[in-house]
C-alpha cells in the first residue's frame, strides 16, 4: 500500500495533534467550548476546510445537504447564530453534570447534540467524532485514547446521517443509540487487534534498529514518538524536545534508510515524515 495523498496524512497528523492536546487541556479544564475551539484550531490546520475561520464558532447560518444545495434546499438546518449559544450551553452543562444514563448512552447523546448544533463553519464531524474519545476519557471509562469511532461512521455513512436525522425529525432515539452502541463494540474489537498489530510494528523496528550499524542515539527516541504520532517534522520536534536540528535530521535519516520512515510533502522545508506500515494499520485505505 502507498502512503496516503498529502491532505489525508496532514489530516491524520492534525488529528494525532488535536487528541494530544485534548488529553493535556482535560488536566485543566473540563469539555467546554473553550476546549472545541483550541482543538478545531488544530485540526483543520493546512487541510480542507481551514478558510473557514479555525478555533472560532460561526457567525451566520450555516446547512447540511448535498454539495451545492441551498438553504431551501438543506437536509437539515443546525439552529441560528443566537440560538446555537444557548444550545452550546446546555450541551456543555450536560457533559460536565452525572445524569442517570450509561457512559455510552451519554456519549451517543453528547455526539448527537453537537452534530445537530454544528457550531463552527466546517470540520464539525472531525471535531464530533474526536469529542466521543474525550469524553470517555474524561469519565475514566478510557486510560488511553484508544477508541475511535471515525472508520465505522464512515463506513457506514448512510446509515451514520440517516440515524442523526432521524433522531431530530422523528425523535428515533433507539435507532440512533443503537447505531452508536454498534459502532462502539465493532471498533473496540478493531482498536484491540489494531495494538497486537502495533505492538508487533514496534518490535519489528526495534530488532531492524537494533541490528543495524552507527545508529544514532536519538534513534530510539523517534521510534518511540512515532507510535505516538505516526507522521513527525524535525522543526517541531526541535522545539518539542529543545534538540538539536541536525541531531533530529540525522536520526530520521536513518529511519529512512532502515525503511521505516519515508519523507511525504515532497517539500523543502516543513518536510513531514511517515511510518507507511503503522499508517497502514491506522488509515486502512
């Protein structure tokens, strides 16, 4: 399989980014709009859809529908400017509150809410699906971030919007749920063959790096943050980690010379770098 088009990976890269920064802001504070708005600051960095004022929440109307579609037109219509603050509001009073429903009958509930408020001009859906992981993480339900419901929302895409719109125009509840509760079990299955995948990348590395000759000693510390972020920059790992830059440029080059990182911008500078196995096992395309 080749590396995924650059969008896709810098996508991939933003949402590793949004996630790490989401676990690091719930020390601070809850789920909050603050919170959406620093992590939608990220994730739509440089990808499609980042015109649309990232980190801040819309100031007009904005609708669901086919490509094109008019408001007349719209499969659904999130509510107006001054009703989405209040809406907003009410989402997060019920996130941080203990009411009497299952974790994961309120994670459906919560992803519910936000997708029919909408809040920001696009990357709602990425926000969305990121916020489900958040949360469980914020209840204790999740030590990692280890679930992700994304791939199943997408595979079954029909079903994913026939769901939410039937819950707002009929108030099906139980289909949604239901749907929701499906997902959970089918990607949780995923997520635990996924890390014996991962684990076994690891290990296949290390014995690659171990066997190789004049291995730079920050060699091992990349191989441990590409199982963090699969897709790294020398530049942000130089400010990350206060190294070196030639340092960090030779201890990639060397992972591309075992085979385990290879360059994906094509650029010359603000080159990204991909492990296309690992990529492979987390994008499945």
């Amino acid at each position: 399989m080749k590396i995924p088009k650059i969008l896709d990976v810098k996508e991939v890269y933003n949402y590793v980014q949004s996630m790490i920064q989401g676990i690091a802001l719930l020390e601070k504070l809850p789920i909050s709009t603050r919170l959406i708005c620093e992590l939608h600051k990220i994730l739509m960095k440089g990808v499609r859809g980042e015109h649309g004022t990232p980190g801040e929440l819309r100031r007009s109307q904005n609708w669901i529908g086919p490509p094109g579609c008019t408001l007349n037109e719209a499969t659904f219509i999130p509510p107006p400017v001054e009703e989405m603050n209040a809406s907003l509001s009410d989402w997060e009073k019920y996130i941080n509150s203990e009411p009497k429903e299952p974790i994961l009958i309120q994670a459906s509930l919560l992803h519910y809410q936000f997708e029919a408020i909408h809040p920001f001009i696009d990357g709602n859906g990425r926000i969305g699906r990121l916020l489900i992981t958040l949360f469980l993480c914020q209840k204790g339900s999740l030590s990692q971030p280890l679930l992700y419901l994304s791939e199943f929302f997408e595979k079954y895409r029909d079903d994913y919007y026939a769901r939410l719109l039937a819950a707002s125009k009929t108030g099906d509840w139980k289909g949604w749920i239901e749907f929701f509760l499906r997902g959970v079990v089918n990607m949780a299955n995923d997520a635990l063959d996924n890390a014996k995948k991962i684990l076994a990348l690891h290990d296949e590395y290390s014995q690659r790096i171990n066997k190789a000759r004049r291995v730079p000693e920050i060699v091992h510390k990349l191989l441990d943050e590409i199982f963090t972020s699969p897709v790294v920059s020398i530049s942000v790992l130089t400010r990350k980690w206060d190294a070196s830059f030639n340092s960090l440029k030779g201890g990639v080059i060397k992972l591309q010379d075992l085979g385990i990182l290879k360059e994906v911008t094509g650029k010359r500078r603000n080159k990204l770098f991909a492990s296309q196995a690992l990529l492979d096992i987390l994008i499945k395309k």
